[in-house]
C-alpha cells in the first residue's frame, strides 16, 4: 500500500470511528465496514468507501459514504456513480431495508467544513 493509499485508509478510518463530527445523524449504530465489496453474480458492482448500518426503530437506515481527498470534477463523477452502483445493491439484495432508508454523501478533503479534521 503506497503513501497516498495508506493516507485514504486513515481518513476512511477517522471518519468511521466519529461519523457524528463530519455531520453524520447516525445514533444506533448496528455496523461500520470500510472498502466493503458488493458482488453481483460474482463481479464486483461496487465499493464504496464506508458504509454505515443503522437501526431506527424498526428500520435500517444505511449511510453510504464516499471520500475524495481532493474533489476535483472527475473524481466526484466517480463518487456519484460508485454510490449509485451501492444503492442499486443494496436495493436488489437487502429486502430488509427499504431504498428510501439509504442516504449517500460525498466528502471532499478540500471542502473547508472538513478540512481541520483529518489533521
């Protein structure tokens, strides 16, 4: 894992642990994976970077989460379509959670609001 590799990994890392401090709602908290891969028929349809598992009474919530050290235009192209290729799975193969319970986010390391916490 190269130097840029490991500083993504940490950030991911700092994110899941305090979702609460990048302005995440999340209080039940059933589950965090990080890079988790999502198969379709044994192809790799998505891998978002962090996905948090939430209760609500007795729904699941899921926040589905991408992170961009530097959000330029491409890479939050790539973003916005990794989350959509997550959504999409989670809708064919979580009957249990409704698709209107999955929220996604883009957090861009440039956008001033985050800047301060991944130091």
């Amino acid at each position: 894992m190269g130097p840029q590799n490991r500083k993504h990994r940490k950030d991911l890392e700092k994110i899941a642990s305090s979702p609460e401090k990048f302005g995440f709602p999340v209080k039940n908290i059933i589950s965090v994976s990080i890079e988790e891969n999502l198969f379709h028929k044994g192809k790799l349809r998505a891998q978002p970077d962090i996905i948090i598992l939430e209760r609500k009474g007795e729904n699941k919530l899921v926040h589905i989460i991408e992170y961009k050290s530097n959000g330029n235009g491409e890479l939050l192209q790539r973003a916005q379509k990794q989350l959509q290729n997550a959504v999409a799975w989670f809708g064919r193969y979580r009957p249990d959670i409704d698709l209107e319970d999955i929220y996604t986010y883009i957090i861009s390391g440039s956008d001033q609001k985050y800047k301060g916490l991944f130091n």
